[in-house]
C-alpha cells in the first residue's frame, strides 16, 4: 500500500491497487480534531468517494493514527 502526503486540506492519499483512501484530520473550533476516510476507485472521480465516518480525537496525532487505521482496513476488505 502507498502513502501520499498532500495538503491538510485534500488530506492524505493511501493506494492498494485499484483503490484510493482520502483520510483527513479536520481541526475543530473546540481543539478536538475530527478523522474521516472517502475511498473509491481510482479511475473514478472525487464525486464517486464513499465517506467513512472516523470520530473525534483530542489531537491531531491520534485523528491521523484512527483515519489511516480505518483507511487500511477500507482497502484491505474492499468497504465501498
């Protein structure tokens, strides 16, 4: 599996194969940061993703370490 670092904006991509997992840590205005994974094929486009709710985490860190957790386990049981 590959790992793409991109802005915090568009977040983080991670590839297996014909899939891609978008996975984000969004800071909120109460310090907590909120993790979300969107997961699609790749020869679709960003409006075909599939959002995964993550949770909320009390650091940036931890939101990243849940997102990418979920992400891999998105791709690897090919959740869609």
């Amino acid at each position: 599996m590959e790992e793409f670092d991109a802005t915090q904006q568009s977040g983080r991509i991670l590839q297996n194969g014909s899939h891609i997992a978008r996975i984000l840590a969004l800071a909120n205005d109460d310090g907590t940061f909120e993790a979300q994974v969107f997961v699609r094929l790749t020869r679709e486009p960003e409006l075909a993703e599939t959002y995964i709710p993550v949770g909320m985490y009390g650091t940036e860190e931890a939101a990243w370490a849940a997102a990418h957790e979920r992400a891999t386990r998105a791709l690897e049981n090919n959740e869609f």
